[in-house]
C-alpha cells in the first residue's frame, strides 16, 4: 500500500532510473578497457574515451536531480536522502573514470590477467546497483530491494579478496617495481569501484528501513 502511494513529484525516480543505466553502461565499459588492456591495448582509448562521455551525461543528471531538490514541493523521500543517493551513484562513475584516467597517466600498456576477474565484479556490482535502483518507486519491494543490497555487499567483500590475492601475486611475480606500482593503483581503484557500490546500497538500504 505505501508504495502506491509514495509521492512522485519531481520525476526523481526517472532520474535515478537513467543515472543507474549509467552506471550499467560505465561497469561495461571499463570491463572493456581492462580486457583491451589484456588482449588489444591498441583499442584501449576506445573505451576510456567512452568513460569520459557516461562521467559527462550522469554529472548532467545528478545536476538536474539536486536542481529538482530546490524546486520540489513534495519529495519521495527525505532530501537529505535524495542527495545522498545521487551523489553516491555518481561517485560510482567517478571512480570508474579514475581508472580509467590513471592507467592513461601511469602508461599502463598491459595488465594481468586477474584484473579482468575483479572487473568482472565490480560490472556485477554497477549491474545490481540499477536493478536496485529501479525498484525504489515502490516499498512494496523492500524484501527484494535488502536482498540485493545484501548481494551488492558481498561482491564488495569478494573484491576485496581478490585484491588482495592479486596483490600478492605481483608482489611475487613482478621483478620491474614501476609496474608493481601502477598495478597497485589501478586494483585499488578497482577495488573502489564496489566500495562506492557498497555505499550506494547502505543508503538504499536506509531508505527502505525508514519508509516500509
């Protein structure tokens, strides 16, 4: 019953909705710029130059979004919460673009293998961030909204293991201490990509606990 009737002045939700589309688009992207880093470094820019453009369009709907804020009669929720939220939504493509933006500045040509595996996580992570994202226009899917809240937790976790194990293994393997540098920066960044997920789903999860 309270999500039929959840306010919906201001058309946030469709903000939320086409920010975490994104969010999905920026994940793949940078999939696709450590796989080019993988196996075809000369189609790298490619993807870093398409990083740039998803960063550009989501800072434009979250400007919108906080605009809506200082016109809003009526909110869906408490403002304190709808800033929140797309503040950390956008730091998710924020992060992203510094990956992308770091192994520019360091002349990262190759990186390992395990890189694909956490960017593979951290693409789960932006993925489960919209489809969370998009059920928010109705309480009535708070149960399922607190379980992907939960799995987005749990990817952050297995992140942080893999970084760890590929650390360990550059540590070990990589004789050139320049490259265990930049690799260092760019699996932490990595890293940060679920942690700004993590963060995504707290408030989400917030939310949900406070309005169901």
């Amino acid at each position: 019953m309270f999500g039929r009737l959840m306010p919906r002045e201001g058309k946030y939700f469709d903000l939320f909705n086409a920010h975490g589309a994104l969010i999905v688009q920026g994940g793949a992207a940078l999939t696709a710029l450590i796989c080019a880093l993988v196996d075809d470094p000369k189609n790298a820019a490619v993807h870093a130059d398409m990083i740039d453009d998803i960063e550009r369009k989501a800072d434009a709907i979250t400007h919108d979004t906080l605009g809506q804020l200082h016109t809003s009669f009526i909110t869906p929720f408490d403002r304190d919460e709808i800033h929140q939220l797309i503040n950390s939504m956008d730091d998710i493509l924020d992060v992203i673009q510094d990956v992308a933006e770091s192994m520019s500045l360091y002349d990262i040509q190759r990186v390992p293998a395990d890189a694909k595996m956490l960017a593979d996580v951290t693409e789960k992570s932006c993925n489960l961030v919209n489809e969370t994202v998009r059920l928010l226009h109705s309480m009535d899917n708070g149960p399922t909204i607190l379980k992907y809240c939960h799995e987005i937790d749990e990817l952050e976790s297995e992140a942080d293991r893999m970084l760890r194990a590929a650390m360990s293994k550059v540590f070990r393997e990589e004789p050139d201490v320049r490259q265990v540098i930049k690799l260092k920066e760019m699996y932490e960044l990595l890293e940060s990509v679920t942690d700004r997920c993590k963060d995504v789903a707290g408030t989400v999860e917030a939310i949900v606990l406070e309005n169901s």
